[in-house]
C-alpha cells in the first residue's frame, strides 16, 4: 500500500529545520526565556533549535503511548512522567479489551518513562514550571492522545502560559488540541494523514545519545537559569 502524501502537500526537510521553522513562528515569545520542553525522543532536536533561537531552556517531557496488545501503533491510553496515566475507555472496547487486561501494559510503558526520566534527566530535579511560559514540542502527532495527557499533567503545574510547538498534526486533531492549550503553532495541518514521518523527507531514528547529547548542550542556559 502506498501511504505517500499527495503531491500537493508540502513536506518538512527535517526536525532541524522544523525547529528553526517553529522558532521563527514563536519569536514573540524570545523576551519571556521560556522552558522549552521536548517530547523524547523525535520532539527533542525540535526543541533544541526552539530553545536556541528563543534564549529558552531546553528539557524535557517524558510521554508514552499505551498500545493495544495486539498492534502497539493503536493507542488505547498514555502515561507521563509524574505518575499521571489515562486510558480511552470507548477505544479499548472497540479493540476488545478490558481495563483490567491493559494494566501489564500500563505498567510496561510506565517504566518506560521511569527509564527514560532517569536516562535523560539524571539527578537533575524537574524544571520548576509554576508561574513560566512553557513550550511544549514534538514532531508530530496523530490523534493527540499522549500529548493530551502531558498537557494536562503540565497544567497541573500551573504555567503562566502553555504553547503546544508541532512539526505535522492532522486538522481534526488541532481542532481538540486548539482548546487545551494558550497557544497552537503547528507547521503543517493536513487533512490527509497516515503517519508522521509521512510527512517529513528525513525521519530518521533518534537515539539516546541524541537526546542526552542536545540536554547536555543546553546545560550552560539551565545553569543560568537556577543561577
């Protein structure tokens, strides 16, 4: 099958210059040196080139989709870091499923976060957010369950404002995002959607040393920061 966008939409070279894209689109907010915060891992080089141009401070968000066991691309739920959790009760019925039959897979990903948190993050303490203009950043999304729960553990916090920063998000889906957050930037909307690397010409893998390597980069601006 061929899942390749129409000829007419546009694609998106890379996440390196999806960021420098974004941040040009978010340059009102360079005076407010906000907390650049990327989803692992393909959000994170995003948020890197955001944070630079921003004068922001880069960190991270740690999400993770919960799958049907039967095909992991299919969310049913989410988890964040923080020990926040949802579960689409009328999707797992549709796939054939029951709360209670989700919950190894719940824990699963929720370890998966832990993991990741502690990967990334280290020793370092959650950026404090109350009170902070905050960005939240990824490359793309689908039908914006993970990033849903972020924003709302994120709200939990209490950020003076909370901008959701996207490379791809289907129309129908900024439609629902548009109301949970401050502000919606995102660079292409299409009505068509398969995938989001679909929609990028170079959607390779990033690693872990990717992200540690870009959060270790931002470190001097952190240290300023806490300063």
């Amino acid at each position: 099958m061929n899942h390749a966008p129409p000829a007419s939409i546009d694609l998106l070279p890379d996440r390196a210059e999806a960021g420098a894209r974004l941040a040009e689109r978010l340059l009102p907010l360079k005076g407010t040196r906000p907390l650049v915060l990327g989803i692992p891992r393909g959000g994170v080089p995003i948020a890197a080139r955001v944070a630079e141009r921003l004068h922001g401070t880069l960190d991270i968000f740690v999400v993770r989709k919960v799958g049907a066991p039967s095909n992991p691309e299919y969310g049913l739920g989410a988890v964040a870091e923080g020990g926040y959790r949802t579960l689409n009760e009328e999707r797992i019925r549709e796939a054939g499923y029951s709360p209670a039959e989700l919950e190894p897979y719940v824990a699963a990903e929720m370890r998966e976060v832990d993991r990741r948190v502690a990967a990334y993050r280290g020793h370092r303490p959650r950026p404090e957010i109350r009170d902070r203009t905050v960005v939240l950043v990824d490359d793309g999304v689908a039908t914006g369950g993970s990033v849903g729960i972020a924003i709302r553990a994120l709200r939990s916090h209490h950020p003076r404002r909370l901008v959701l920063a996207l490379g791809v998000c289907p129309e129908a889906t900024c439609e629902v995002l548009q109301r949970e957050v401050d502000e919606l930037v995102v660079l292409l909307r299409p009505r068509w959607f398969y995938a989001v690397g679909q929609f990028f010409e170079r959607f390779e893998a990033v690693s872990d040393a990717e992200v540690k390597r870009l959060l270790e980069r931002g470190a001097p601006a952190r240290r300023a920061v806490h300063a």
